[in-house]
C-alpha cells in the first residue's frame, strides 16, 4: 500500500495513535485530523489528493455522517472510500452506515489484522 495518502478523522488521541501506527506499518501516509473542522481543511483545502478516509462516527463538533454528506457533495472528493469506525457499535449501525454511503465499518477497539487487511483489498 505503499505512496497511498489517507485521512484519519479522530478525535480521541490514543484512536489517533492506532490508526497511525497501522497505516505508517503499512507505509501508508497519514494525516491525522481530531475534529471535523480540521478534516475540512485537509479534504478542501489543503490540494491534497487522499485515497481514503477513515472517519470516527462521535466527533465533538460534526458527526461521521455529516461528514460523509460533505465529502459525498464536493466533486472532488465524491468518489472517495470512506470507513466508519466507532467504539458504539451495533448491527443496525453497521447497516446504517453501509447504506449512507461507507465503503466499510469497523467496530472498536479495531483488529488491526482484519482492518488492514480490508483496506488492502479496498484500496487495490
């Protein structure tokens, strides 16, 4: 996976730590966003090009949806893979987000094993 750039939008810091680790492991480059706000200065402002975006669900200023619906809408991000992840799982959640528009969902604490191994084959 490597030359691959990806998003992570989490607010909690050792989430923040997993996901980097995982991905930087996988020699992906990672940008860390903690708060939607910041997720829409690297999305739409910051020229970078990412090749996915894996996006908490509980976030103190916007939801995961609501980010999902702004990245669905800006043609430059439209086709983007996006992957809920979430410490609030729930069966119905994991329908609900695969249905509004998440390429994949992952409960937490977050198998790394299985984790990087659906993004491998997401992403390739």
């Amino acid at each position: 996976m490597q030359n691959l750039s990806i998003l992570v939008v989490e607010d909690d810091a050792d989430g923040q730590a997993v996901m980097a680790t995982l991905l930087e492991h996988m020699k992906v480059n990672v940008d860390i966003a903690a708060d939607a706000a910041e997720a829409e200065k690297f999305l739409f402002q910051s020229g970078k090009t990412y090749n996915a975006a894996i996006i908490d669900l509980a976030l103190p200023d916007k939801n995961g949806w609501e980010i999902l619906a702004e990245i669905q809408t800006h043609s430059q991000t439209a086709n983007l893979p996006c992957i809920a992840v979430t410490a609030y799982h729930t069966s119905k959640l994991r329908e609900d987000a695969i249905t509004a528009g998440f390429t994949a969902y992952f409960a937490k604490p977050v198998d790394g094993t299985k984790f990087l191994r659906e993004l491998d084959s997401m992403l390739n």
